[in-house]
C-alpha cells in the first residue's frame, strides 16, 4: 500500500496504490468525506472500501483532495475536488492502461464528488456510494444515471435523511437500464459508528455478486 504522489490542478495530490498482481487488473477509486471536517483518505469507511476492492483483485486507488494532508491547494466548494478527483482517475488509469472495468466509491461528499465525476467519464463502470448526502447537496445532474450501483445508508443518519437518499435510489432506479441497489443499515448514524463491520458486509456482497459473476460470465 505505497504512498504516491501524482499531479493535480493544483499541484501535487497524495495518494496510497494498491497494485495488483493480476494482469490487466480492474481499477477502482475512493474519495473521501468533507475536507472540512476532518474528511481524508484514511478515513476507516474508505479505507474498509478501498480493502474490499483490493481483496478483489483491483488496483484501487485512495487520495486526499486539495489542501488535506499533503495535497496541494484549498477547499474549493467541490468544483476543484471534482477535478483532483479526475486527475487521480487519469493517473489510475495511465498505471492500468487495459483496465476491463473501472468502478468509483464514495463516502458522503466523495459520493457526491463520485456521481459527478460518474457523469463525466464514461468507462466508469459501477459505483459504490455510501451516505450520499440527497439532502445536502443537489443530485440532479444524474439525467440519466449512466450505469447501475450501489447506495448505502443508516436510518439513524442525523446529518443526511434516510428520506432523501431513499426518493433517490427510486428516482434512478426508474430510469432505463439502471439498477439501484439501496440497503438500509438499522440504527447507523452517519459514519457508521458500531455498524461498521454490516457496512463492510454489505460492500462485500455487492461486489462479491456484481463483479465476480461478471469475471465468470465472460
């Protein structure tokens, strides 16, 4: 898990690779919570998603946005963490140029950064947001939704209502050829204090039947 240092619009980002062993490995990237408040990418949700797809087989790649760690730059209203977020895809994928697939994770306001970034590259493949704040942040640029995935919330969310992240789970899924899998984790808050190890369970499964029956069908 080598420390990296990649370029960003505003200089140098921070980062931790994983390398895969396997030839032509699929790629994945993980984005973190508000840089704000206190949000990294050792954050342990991202870090227990980043594990997930690194057991896998992926090459995954984690990083701090702008003006976290050693990341160069200042918080920029999520305009300039979605283009850090671009840059450390181009990077990914320059190490992993015969990727087969590319899938995007994202916790809080890295999901929202990741949705975003899902509409603009269209080898993204799958994406894997956990807490997406549908209360704080507007989601309506996913019209449409290119590809199927992943919600993950807690019904004792005090930041971001179960309410919103449910209305649009269904708004997506009823969109053409999209497939929202929402799952509901009883009594989490937000960070998934003490139901940490369900969320785990649940990214776990979510990959275990979305990508590994993919690899046997081909």
């Amino acid at each position: 898990m080598p420390e990296v240092i990649f370029n960003g619009p505003e200089g140098r980002l921070e980062g931790r690779y994983h390398h895969s062993k396997l030839t032509n490995a699929p790629i994945a990237i993980l984005l973190h919570p508000h840089p704000q408040y206190g949000g990294t990418m050792n954050n342990r949700v991202v870090f227990q998603a980043y594990q997930a797809f690194t057991r896998r087989g992926f090459s995954a790649l984690r990083f701090n946005f702008r003006g976290v760690g050693r990341s160069r730059g200042v918080y920029d209203e999520g305009l300039g963490e979605l283009s850090d977020a671009a840059a450390a895809l181009d990077w990914l994928q320059s190490c992993n140029p015969d990727a087969p697939q590319c899938w995007i994770g994202g916790f809080s306001f890295g999901a929202w950064i990741g949705m975003q970034l899902l509409m603009r590259r269209p080898e993204i493949t799958s994406f894997i947001s956990i807490a997406p704040p549908a209360s704080m942040y507007d989601f309506t640029f996913l019209a449409p939704c290119p590809c199927s995935g992943l919600f993950v919330h807690g019904d004792a969310d005090q930041q971001v209502s179960e309410e919103s992240v449910a209305q649009l789970a269904e708004h997506l899924s009823n969109q053409r050829g999209v497939t929202i899998d929402y799952r509901v984790i009883k009594g989490a808050d937000h960070f998934f204090n003490e139901h940490l190890d369900v969320l785990t369970g649940h990214i776990d499964d979510y990959l275990d039947e979305h990508f590994v029956l993919e690899e046997e069908e081909e």
